[in-house]
C-alpha cells in the first residue's frame, strides 16, 4: 500500500526518517504489521521521509528492509524491527539507528530447509482439517464450506479457557476438543440428519452449508469481537536450534502432536471395526446398511471426529499464525478444499497427502515468490494437477483409506 493510499484511507500515522552520516537515504522500504493481520508498506522519500497509516490505535511491528540499504550500511543489531504504538496523538514518530558493518544473509540452502520445517508444520496442521473434510465427503457427499467454521471454534474455545477463564494449557486444548466434538455432535443431530432424512439433494446441502458458515462466522465476530488475540505461549522465543532452523517448543510439540494423532487415524480407519464400517459405507452406503452396518451411527461418528480434528486444527493453527481471529478458519478453507482434493475427493490419506504438498509449496515457493502471493501459488499447482489427474493423486474407487 503507497503512503498515497495510506493518506487517503486512515488517520493514524508513524513517521520516520531514515538518514546515515546526516545524508538521507532515498528508496529505503519500511512495513508495518498488526495483530490483526494489517499490513502495508511504503519508500522513504528523496528526503529520507517514509510515513505509513493504519486503521486504529494499536501496537504494530514496523520492520525496515535492510536489503534496500546502500552497500556497506546497516540497522543496528536488532533494531530492524521495532515494536510501537500510539500515545495520545494521531502520529507516531519511529525512527531506526543506522551504522557502517557488513549485512549478514543466510544461504540459499539455509532457507530451504527453514521453509521446508514450516512447510511440513503448516501441512501437518491442514491436514487434520482436511481428513476431517474428506471423511463427511466420503460417508455424506456433502461439500462442508461451514468447516472453517469448526476450525476457529476450536481456537475459540481454546482462547477463551486457557486465556479468558485461566485454565491450564493442557485443560484448556482437551475442553477445546471436547467442546469441538460436541460441536460435530450437535450440527448432525441439528441439522444434517434431519435433511437426509428428507431426501435433500447435495446442492441444497452445500448450499445450507454456505449459509451456516457465514451466520456462525459473524455469530463469532459479534461476540469475539475483530481482533486478534494471542494463545498462551504463542509468542515464545525459537530456543530449539537444529542447525540453521530455529523453532519454539510450540513449533515442536505441534509437530508431534500432528504425527501422533495422524497415526491414531490412519490406525482407527485400518485396523477397528468402526473405521472399516466407515469405509464400507463410504463405498456403498446401500449395500452397508443392507449388510448390518448402522449407517446413521457411523455418519455421527464420523462428524465427531471431524469436528474434533478441525477443532484440533483450529487451535495449532492459531500457533502458528499466530492469533486467534474470529475468521481465520475462513482464511484456509480454500486451502483445505485444494488439500482434499490434490489428494483425491473422500480419501483420507489423499488428503493428508494433499495437504504436505500444499503446505510445503506454500512456504517452499517463498523463495521466489512474493508471500502475499505464496496461497495462489498452491491453487495453482491444484490445477494443474487435476489438468492430468482429475481424480487426484490417491483418487481412485474407494472413498476413504
């Protein structure tokens, strides 16, 4: 966003004034990042002059690109990203210390592995997302846009008795679960049953599905409010260091605690009874029924779990955000939608495998791509895999496994 929009749009400023031995330098970039998901950026002037609006009073990360610094000039050591906020007044001043040195970069190699450890961290999140999607396409038929919807209720739940009520961390993730469950629980036996049992087409089910996703979107906003507000720990310091990678316990215990409860799930559809029943009725839910299989009981289940896993989703994703906003499930339904069906529409390995592409191209084409653009990117590898795989990747007979 240009300093002329900025002018045009808001009435809270920071400026600022970038010079080096009294001369100002002209060219350098500043941007400005809030919590609530706000960013823009702007020049300085001939002058050394930058100025920058936002929307509100609030505290802000402005952050100036030492790579647009001339040669030998650099921001003194940790002073190029600079936390402030407004006072009394409409304009905040923010200036950055310059210095002669030699910029230090990391290798081309380096980055690679970084963003391959985000990558598989953001896949492993979507993919609990995503199983829980494909599983109610595999047994149901139906196109669930309101699953963002149980994405941030999870978040929501976790923010609101780990960070509003105090509970323990670990407490607070379970009842944040649990409540998800119950959540799954209840739009089945609310909603989705009774319009099976009509007869309703899919259509209309994804219709009603677009219609619940933005009435509880904007239940959650009227009562959450539009900020975005922190979890517990989210904002810890990367104390685990794997030679170039850098992460947080957080980072690390997300990891796990995909791998693990993937692992559960493949376990629970292979191996129990309950998960080949949901196979079978994936298959044919006709010859399911007639062969002793409680349909209805197993669609319940299914929801369930589904609600659970994005509920699961919803809170790790708001580690690694991080922030928990009253839309952000919304933010990666179209991501989930391209995970589910990269890996092939109602496979539940599909669409795990489907969402480690997603994720790993997503910070992967960072490299050479702009990030505001790294989400397209991944819509584009969607296409032109199902120009030469219509079915996706593991796409074939079988709905789920």
């Amino acid at each position: 966003m240009s300093t002329e929009d900025s002018a045009e749009e808001f009435e809270y400023f920071f400026t600022g004034n970038v010079t080096f031995d009294d001369e100002p330098l002209e060219g350098v970039r500043i941007t400005v990042e809030g919590d609530d998901g706000f960013e823009a950026e702007t020049e300085t002037d001939a002058e050394g002059k930058w100025r920058i609006g936002v929307p509100e009073k609030a505290e802000y990360e402005l952050t100036l690109d030492e790579d647009t610094l001339p040669e030998g000039v650099v921001v003194a050591e940790g002073q190029a990203t600079i936390t402030s906020e407004f006072g009394l007044t409409k304009l905040k001043a923010v200036n950055f210390f310059l210095g002669e040195g030699q910029r230090t970069t990391t290798d081309f190699g380096a980055q690679v592995l970084i963003r391959f450890i985000n990558g598989l961290n953001f896949g492993l999140l979507l993919a609990l997302a995503a199983i829980g999607l494909s599983l109610i396409f595999g047994t149901t038929g139906l196109s669930n846009f309101a699953h963002a919807e149980m994405v941030t209720f999870g978040a929501l739940m976790m923010l609101t008795f780990g960070v509003d009520l105090a509970f323990p961390i670990w407490l607070a993730i379970i009842i944040a679960i649990v409540l998800s469950a119950a959540l799954g629980w209840t739009l089945d036996a609310v909603i989705w049953k009774p319009l099976r049992r009509r007869g309703v087409g899919l259509i209309q089910l994804m219709i009603v599905s677009i219609g619940l996703s933005l009435a509880v979107r904007y239940i959650y906003q009227f009562i959450y409010g539009g900020s975005t507000r922190q979890l517990p720990g989210a904002t810890l310091a990367s104390d685990i260091h794997l030679g170039p990678v850098s992460m947080s316990w957080v980072d690390l215990a997300s990891m796990i605690t995909s791998i693990v409860v993937l692992a559960a799930v493949a376990y629970f559809l292979l191996r129990t009874r309950i998960g080949k029943a949901t196979r079978a009725v994936s298959d044919n839910a006709s010859l399911a029924a007639a062969s002793g299989i409680d349909v209805d009981r197993v669609i319940r289940i299914v929801w369930v779990m589904g609600a659970a896993l994005a509920g699961l989703s919803g809170i790790l994703w708001a580690y690694f955000r991080p922030g928990v906003s009253w839309d952000m499930g919304f933010q990666i339904l179209l991501l989930i939608f391209a995970a589910v069906t990269l890996g092939g529409l109602g496979t539940a390995f599909g669409a795990l495998v489907g969402s480690i592409i997603v994720g790993l191209f997503i910070e992967m084409s960072t490299l050479w791509l702009p990030s505001d653009m790294k989400y397209v990117g991944a819509l584009v590898v969607l296409i032109l895999v199902l120009l030469f795989r219509p079915q996706g990747i593991l796409g074939r007979r079988e709905r789920i496994g």
